[in-house]
C-alpha cells in the first residue's frame, strides 16, 4: 500500500469497467486523461462559476495500472489563478477491486480558461464572490 496522502478534493469516482480496456484487456491511459480532464473541468468551473475549457496540460507519467474492476478517484487542487485561466493539480488513485489498497497512478497540471456563451475568455472572479458551496466543497 502506498504511504503517500492524496492531495486535494475528492472530485470524482467511477470503476473501470470491460469497455474502458485495450484488447490486451489493460485499461486505457486515455479512459484515465479523460476521468482527470473530467474531474479537473468540476473543479475549475466551479472556481470560475462558468464554462471552462481545458488548454493545456502538462507532462503525465502512468506510474502504475489500472485494472478493471478498481475504483478510480480523482482529487483536484487549484493551484492557481491567473486572469481567465486556472491551473488544476489532479492526482488519480485507484482502489484495488473496489475493496482493496489505493494507490497512485497518475497526477498532471491542467491548465483551464473560463469562457463565456461565445467561447471567448473571461475573468475568474475573486474567492470573495464565489458561493459557499464553491469553496466548502464538491456537492452538487
Ligand atoms: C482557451 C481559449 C478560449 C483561449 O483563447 P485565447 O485567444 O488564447 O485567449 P487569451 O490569449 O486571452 O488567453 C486566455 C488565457 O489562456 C492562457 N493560454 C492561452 N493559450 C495557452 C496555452 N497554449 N498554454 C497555456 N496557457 C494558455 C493565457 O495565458 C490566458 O491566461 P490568463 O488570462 O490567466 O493570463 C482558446 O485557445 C480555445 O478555445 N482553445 C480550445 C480549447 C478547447 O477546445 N479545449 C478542449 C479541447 S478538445
């Protein structure tokens, strides 16, 4: 079992399942980008309080599999706010068959833009003008 503490909200949670694998019948490292891509767009829109769209993502290393039937959970941390743009900390752990240890099997920086209805970029608003929900917490 991995030592190592998670960084982050819990963000989202979802199993690998049969059709998320490659025909070796290892899942895809792009079924996990995309629960990441996913988790981290929670995060920043609800920061932003608007659309986001994913613009950049740094370098990713897949230090260990995933398999199926394991629980993956993705923490998000904003680690920092530019004009229109946020930078996402995203970790995802996978819990052996559902039941079993975590450990970590990717992080990357996802970088994000708030958009508008016209897809053009906006400001992020100050913390002070977001609601409580926002800030305390990933409920719906
Ligand atoms: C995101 C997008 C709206 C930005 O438009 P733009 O004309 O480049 O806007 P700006 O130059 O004003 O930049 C907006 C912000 O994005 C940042 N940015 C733009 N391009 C970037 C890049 N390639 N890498 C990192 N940051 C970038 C800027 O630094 C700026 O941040 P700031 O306001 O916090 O300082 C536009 O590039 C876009 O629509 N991209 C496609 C996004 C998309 O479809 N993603 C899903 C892919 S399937």
């Amino acid at each position: 079992m991995s030592s190592e503490e998670t960084r982050g909200r819990l963000t989202t949670r979802t199993i690998a399942m049969p059709a998320d694998t490659n025909p070796s019948g290892d899942i895809f490292g792009g079924w996990v980008l995309s629960q990441m891509d996913m988790a981290a767009g929670i995060c920043a829109g609800q920061r932003a309080q608007s659309r986001v769209v994913t613009v950049a993502l740094d370098s990713m290393s897949f230090i260990r599999p995933v398999k199926v039937g394991d629980i993956l959970g993705v923490y998000t941390d904003i680690t920092s706010v530019g004009r229109t743009s946020m930078n996402v900390h995203v970790e995802a752990w996978a819990r052996r068959g559902r039941i079993g240890t975590r450990e970590k099997v990717t992080e990357a920086t996802f970088k994000f833009v708030a958009i508008d209805d016209n897809g053009n970029p906006i400001a992020v608003p100050d913390k002070e003008d977001l609601p409580a929900y926002a800030l305390e917490g990933y409920s719906i």
